[in-house]
C-alpha cells in the first residue's frame, strides 16, 4: 500500500510540474514577440540590420541637438570624423532629396571651421553651433542658385579639410538643381544623341550653330548622366534611402585607358587637332565612355577602394571643359569631380520628416 501511494504522488507532483513547465513557455512566447528589435518594431525584407543602425545614428544625433542644453551639461565631447558623419546625414535627411531625377544641378562650395582639442574632439555646443552655422549657409547658398521653378536640394556633402592649428576646416559642397517633375521618367539609352546634337567641348561654350549659348558639350554630358544615372527609385512605397558617407574625388581625364591606349575620358593635347565641336556621335562615343568610368572604373580601382563609401552608389558628376595644365603639358580635357555615397534604405517613420530648407 505504501508503495502505491508513494507511486501516485510522485505520478501527480511530475504532472504538476510538467503544466507548470508549459504554462510558463506559452507565457514567455506571449509577451516576447520575434519583431520587437531596440525598440523598433517596423519589420520589412528591405529594412535591414544596417539600414536600422544608420537610422538609429541619425535619430540619436537628431534628439542631441533638440535636447542641446542638457546634453552640453553632460560633458559630451565628440570625434571631428563623428562629427562629419552626423553633420552630413542628419542635414541630407532633414532638407536634400537625391531620390529625384534633376534636369541641371548648381554647385557650390562653403568652408567652415571647427575647434578641436589634442584629441581631435569638439565639445557638443560647438557641433550644434556648427550644424546652425552649416544650414543657415546653405539655405543662403541654396536661395541664390538662379534657380526659379521646381527647384530643389539635391545632396550636400561634407568634408574633413586640413588641420591648422587647433582648427579643423570643413568643407561643404552643396548640389541643388532643376527637378523633372513629369510622372513618367524616361529610361536610359545607349546613344542620347542626335544628328541635330552638335557641341563645343567646354570651355567658353556654345553649340555648333549658336556659340553664344551658356552652355557646352561637358555640361550636356553632366546633366544627361545625371538624369539617367545619379536617380535610384525608391523599391516600396514609404521609404526613403539615406545617403551618407560621401565620398569626393576628381579626375583629370588621363587616369583610364582602353585596350588601344586612348584616354577613356576627353583628354587631348593642344597640338593633336582635337574634335573641338562634338557632334552627335562624338557626343554619345564620350558619354558612353564616362559611364564606363564612372559607374565601373573608378568604383573597383583597387587604389581607392579603401576611400570609398561601404557600398559605393554614384550620385553624381560635375564635367568642366577647360584648356589646362596636366603634369608638364597643356590639354583640351573634361575634367570631372564625382560624387559617391552609402546608401540605406529606411521607412519615413524611422526618420525626422523631409522639409523645405526655405520655409
């Protein structure tokens, strides 16, 4: 009889424990969802790990500003090269839309400068000062760039300059533009060019028929690469990407050359008789040539890959024809300042909205 009994409380104590175990489990399951990630629970295929800690970095640098005082009071030092990395996000986030297709771009340089002590650091009231200063210079920069209708801030990229003395110079590069505002984009084309296409290569400008047209073939060549290629379609509605990391670089069109040993870019000697007035097919034989360049070349040269942005997406280029010196000799050359940045793409409500810098 012992036994039986004994034989039975032990059946009901394991039973016991085994729903106690159970209802536990469900209990955990109930109130840990898979989706709750840092307190963010958007869940999307195209939002990921990266594209969240971007979006973290920009909102964080975002609430530091609009709780200014109380993160000085803090003691809050921070890196100059944080500092850019901030700066440029947070402002392409909050004023520029790189994610429009753009008829013609206006560029413009400003210069700023920032105290930093010996360990390269900046107290946070001098980058809140430096983010007011940059955005009241480029609202101003932006309202004066002659353009009248459907304008709009295309990207800003910030750069660390020289160190002088305790002062670091930072360099702000500023694209605003014309905007296509038709609801149907044109794809690319191999040749863009016509027949009735006829340019000068830069320089003082002009077409073949009309030499006092503010224009040139270098110019034609930017905005019709820009319009095809510095434009990336947004894959779902109610995202945005956000470019960072930008990376500057020029060329002085002899650094490429093809298989015959001709320079991929316009590069000719003054004495060589070059085409001077490029026609439609000179037109598209060099524009094919830049997008060789741009979108391949550069990118994969193993002497800069290690200066480039994680995941290298072209933004955009500025092609000037000028008559200059290269090395020891003087060339009819375009010469081209290209644009590449990182890219993530984020849903709006991770982000501070978009605003108009001149509202």
């Amino acid at each position: 009889m012992k036994r039986t009994k004994f034989l039975g409380v032990s059946l009901i104590v394991l039973l016991t424990t085994a729903i106690a175990l159970y209802l536990e489990a469900c209990k955990k399951d109930a109130v840990t969802p898979i989706n709750i990630i840092e307190g963010n629970n958007y869940e999307s295929a195209y939002y990921t790990d990266y594209a969240r800690s971007v979006a973290a970095k920009v909102r964080r640098f975002k609430s530091q500003l609009v709780d200014k005082e109380q993160v000085v009071r803090s003691g809050l030092y921070m890196p100059i090269d944080s500092i850019i990395w901030n700066v440029e996000a947070l402002f392409n986030v909050e004023y520029a839309d790189p994610n429009r297709k753009y008829l013609e771009t206006v560029k413009q340089n400003l210069e700023f400068f920032v105290d930093v002590n010996e360990n390269g650091e900046a107290p946070f009231s001098v980058v809140a000062d430096l983010y007011e200063e940059i955005t009241d210079a480029v609202r101003q920069a932006y309202s004066g760039d002659g353009i009248s209708s459907d304008k709009s801030l295309k990207t800003v990229v910030v750069d660390k300059g020289d160190l002088v003395g305790n002062r670091v110079i930072v360099n702000v590069f500023v694209v605003s533009g014309k905007v296509d505002n038709s609801s149907s984009f044109k794809d690319p084309v191999a040749g863009p060019f016509g027949p009735d296409d006829c340019w000068y290569f830069g320089e003082y400008g002009g077409a073949c028929d009309d030499p006092s047209i503010m224009s040139d073939a270098a110019e034609i060549l930017e905005d019709t690469i820009n319009y095809y290629y510095s434009y990336t379609k947004v894959p779902q509605p109610g995202f945005r990407y956000v470019h960072h990391g930008m990376f500057r670089i020029s060329l002085e069109g002899s650094e490429y050359f093809d298989d015959n040993g001709d320079p991929y870019l316009y590069f000719y000697p003054v004495n060589s008789n070059p085409p001077l007035y490029m026609n439609g097919d000179w037109l598209n034989y060099y524009y094919t040539r830049e997008l060789e360049v741009l979108l391949h070349l550069l990118p994969n040269d193993p002497a800069i890959l290690g200066m480039m942005p994680r995941n290298p997406v072209f933004m955009g280029v500025d092609i000037i024809g000028l008559l200059g010196y290269v090395g020891n000799g003087s060339y009819y050359q375009h010469k081209n300042y290209i644009i590449y940045g990182d890219k993530a793409l984020v849903p709006v409500q991770e982000l501070p909205p978009l605003r108009d810098l001149l509202d």
